[in-house]
C-alpha cells in the first residue's frame, strides 16, 4: 500500500512539474501580425500592426449559427470599425460557442465568435 502511495505522489509531481514546464512565459511577441482588408479596414491577425495605434473599442461577435463563418463575423466588425471612423482591427481569438440549444432533439449549436479590437493609426 505504501509503494502504490509513493507512485502516486511521484506521478502527481511529475504531472504538475510537466504542466509548469509548458505553461508560457508571458513573454509577447513584438512582430506585427499579418493583415488583410475588408471595407477599407485593415484585418491584423496573429499579432498587431508594426506601427503605433490607439485602441477606439472592443467588440464581440457570435453568428446566428453553424452556416455562419469567422470571415462573415469579422467582416461585421469591419463594417462596424468603418461606422467608427476607425483604420484597422486587430483579432484577439476566435472560438466556436454555444448559440442556441435545438428545442427538438436538445443539441447544441454551435457559432463562430470572434473578438476584436477596433484602432485608430496614430
């Protein structure tokens, strides 16, 4: 019993040792990220542009359902960062969420979210 203890302890620590290990340092990232456009609105992705901006707003966006994609949600909040004068969006992440639940059968369906922050170039 006591060596089954011991395993047990040993596997423990080794687990939390491993997930130390692969946890990220914080440290982030100083190259821009690639960019596209839509509306006349710079699209960063995987990083923020290389030169200086000010953040005017963040925004989230889910889509109605499963037809709809993360390209038509951040068209959306392109559409909505052009109403607000602002140059650029930067994703923050996307992810596929709950949006509703099937009344008929109790399924979950599933939506594109995206976050994102709406900039103004300085």
């Amino acid at each position: 019993m006591a060596d089954t203890v011991k395993i047990i302890l040993v596997l423990l620590t080794t687990l939390a040792f491993a997930g130390c290990a692969s946890a990220p340092d914080g440290s982030q990232s100083q190259q821009a990220g690639a960019n596209s456009a839509a509306n006349g609105i710079d699209i960063w992705r995987n990083g923020p542009p290389s030169r200086p901006y000010n953040v005017i707003a963040t925004v989230s966006r889910v889509g109605a359902d499963n037809s709809a994609t993360y390209a038509d949600e951040e068209n959306l909040i392109a559409a909505e960062a052009a109403r607000q004068n602002a140059d650029g969006i930067i994703i923050l992440y996307t992810v596929r969420v709950v949006s509703r639940v099937n009344i008929v059968n109790g399924r979950a369906i599933m939506a594109p979210k995206v976050d994102a922050q709406l900039i103004k170039y300085q």
